[in-house]
C-alpha cells in the first residue's frame, strides 16, 4: 500500500505543455497588397466574393459558409484594430497611455501677445476706419481696412462651403494686393532715394512721425485680415514720407496731395471690390452656394437659383477657378468629391473654357469691325 512519500510530485506550472496550436485553415480568401492583416486577407475581396451567397439563405452546409464566418471575424478583428487606433490617436506603440491621453487637453494656438499696429497719420487712420454715410449727406460712404478685414473673413469662411465665387473674390483680392503693394513700394524707395540724394549733398532730413502715434490692437480672425494691416501700416509710411518731402519742399503743395490722392483712390478701388463680393455672396440665399449647384443633375431647384443670381451680378466665374487649378492662397475647402461628382465638375469646367473661348473671339471680331 503507498505511504505518503509514495505521493506523485506535483507539476509545476512551467511543466505545463505549450498551447495547443489550431489546424492550419484550408480555407481560400481573397487578397490585397495594402491589407490591414498579415496575411494579406481582403475584406472587399471576400465580401464582392460572397455577395450572391449573403443574398441568398445562407445554407450552413454551403462550402461558402466557412468563408462567410471568416469574414464577419475579420470584420469584428478590424474593428477592434481600428478602435485600438483611435483610442491611441494613432502614435507608435511605444508610447503610453498618458502619453497619447494628453493630446486630448491640448490647447488650441493663440497669440502670446496682442497684435499691434502702429499709425502716425490721420490719412493712415481714416483708411483703416472708413466712414458710414452721414446722416443728411449725400456723400458717399467709405469702405475702410477694418470692414474690408471682416469681408475678407466671411469670403475665406464660404470657400469651406466649396464656393467657386468665394475662391474667385480672394483670387481677385490677391491680385489687387499685389498690384497695390507693388506701387507702394515703388513711391517709397522714390521718396527714400530722394531723400538720400539730399544727404549725399551734406543735407541729412529725417522722416516726420507723430508726436504722439497710436496703437491699434488687431485681433484678426481670417490670414487675410494681416494682410491688410500690413497694407495699413505701409501706405502710413507712404503718406509721412510725400509730407516730409512737401515740408522739406522737394515736392510742391500739388504734387504732394495729387501722388496722396491717386494712391488712396487705387486702394479704395480694391476695398470696394472686396465688399461688393461679400455683400451679394453673404445674402441668406445665397450663402450656401457650392460647385455642385452647377451640375444639373445634382442641384436643387435652390441651388439652380443661386446659380442664376451669382452669374447675373458678377457674370460667369472663371473656368480655371471653377476647377480648383487657381486656387486663394488661404482656403477652408476640404470637401472630397467621388469620382462622379469630379468627372461632373471637369465636364462643367470645360463648357466653361468653351464659353470663355468664344466670349473673348467675339470680342476680337467686334473690336476688330470698328477698324478702318
């Protein structure tokens, strides 16, 4: 009879056999090169594949069957996968919860100290102010860098909706700006080589400022509102240095007002543009305006009509900016067309070039009528 001592030894649990590994599967699946599993395995392959069986009964006896199981458990792998993922905000696997956590309470961007612009003439001042119409007078109002800053922001805001016309208003703007900046910069380095001339000769002139300048704080909301500052603070510059040149008789009284008058008279004209686009485009109908209105078969009797309205205030937008191959340099669009809708719109911008082509060839033809 077994004494204690005769007891079996207990098997510890490192003497436990490995893990029983599973049959290999002789079940065929389909494949992909950019597969979420190592083994290549295609759920759009499987389920193309599968689509008449799943229509069908689905009988467990079918030899599809064992496919079938295997793609609902791939499904609910990648949907683990993908959840895994998103949880993780996507970073390598290294990193720790807190870490990727973290992101969540991060803060977003803003200013470490207020924007300032800085002015020394009333001239400078008024056009980034503007002036309503007065009660009573018939002078016509000014539209000023302040208003135009807030246009410009609703302009960038439509592009978000895909808006052809918000995408060309910023276009024009940015052309406009060019032009502009280009022939401030031409007046000043005239008025600073004048003026350096002069010292060469022994005279040295300083540039008038305020005595006592003021400090705008800005507080944009849109890129396009900076740009306007910076157009503020150089025509600012432009008219201290025409007054200095006046006051140290290098230019008459009338050469001064008229080169001060001209220059304000060609910025005004750029202001006025961009508030006539953001007056008509903000109208409550006409806002939700996109590139998918001018497809026929996709727009509603809503969208057709903004379509109309658009074309009779401002004329047909050009086909490079209804494309997208010009496009502003600051835009929310980020909407995905599907391939139809891409193929719909290309169509459209042909029809446009066409209309454009013989738009401008009967232009030739009627200038060229009037010749003798």
């Amino acid at each position: 009879m077994p004494t204690s001592t005769d007891k079996q030894p207990r098997v510890k649990s490192s003497d436990k056999p490995a893990a029983i590994p599973a049959p290999k599967s002789f079940i065929g699946f389909s494949t992909e090169e950019n597969s979420p599993f190592a083994d290549g395995y295609s759920i759009t392959g499987e389920e193309a594949l599968l689509a008449a069986y799943m229509a069908g009964p689905m009988h467990e006896d079918d030899p599809l069957y064992e496919r079938y199981i295997e793609l609902e458990d791939r499904k609910d792998q990648l949907a683990r996968m993908q959840a895994k993922f998103h949880t993780r905000k996507g970073s390598d696997p290294d990193v720790k919860p807190a870490e990727f956590f973290a992101m969540d309470d991060l803060g977003s961007l803003v200013d470490s100290e207020d924007d300032l612009m800085t002015l020394h003439t009333k001239e400078a001042f008024r056009l980034f102010m503007g002036r309503v119409r007065e009660p009573g007078s018939d002078v016509a109002p000014i539209v000023g860098g302040r208003r135009v800053a807030s246009s410009l922001r609703s302009l960038w805001l439509l592009t978000g909706n895909d808006n052809p016309y918000a995408d060309w208003s910023l276009l024009r703007h940015e052309q406009s700006m060019e032009e502009v900046n280009e022939r401030l910069q031409e007046e000043i380095k005239a008025a600073e080589a004048l003026l350096s001339s002069q010292q060469q000769r022994g005279l040295s002139y300083s540039v008038l400022k305020s005595a006592q300048p003021q400090c705008l704080q800005l507080g944009f909301r849109s890129p396009y509102g900076y740009s306007i500052s910076r157009l503020i603070v150089d025509y600012d510059y432009f008219i201290r240095l025409q007054k200095t040149l006046g006051r140290k008789t290098l230019l008459s009284d009338q050469q001064m007002r008229r080169s001060i008058t001209e220059m304000t008279r060609f910025i005004r004209r750029v202001f006025n543009e961009v508030a006539r686009f953001s007056r008509w485009l903000m109208q409550p109908d006409i806002n939700a305006l996109s590139r998918l209105d001018f497809i026929t078969e996709h727009a509603s009797e809503e969208g057709k009509q903004r379509v109309e309205f658009v074309r009779e205030v401002f004329g047909m937008v050009p086909a490079d900016v209804f494309t997208a191959k010009l496009q502003p340099r600051h835009s929310r669009r980020r909407y995905t067309l599907t391939e139809k809708e891409r193929s719909m719109l290309q169509s459209v911008g042909v029809q446009l070039a066409e209309a454009e082509a013989q738009r401008e060839a009967s232009e030739f033809q009627d200038a060229g009528s009037g010749l003798v």
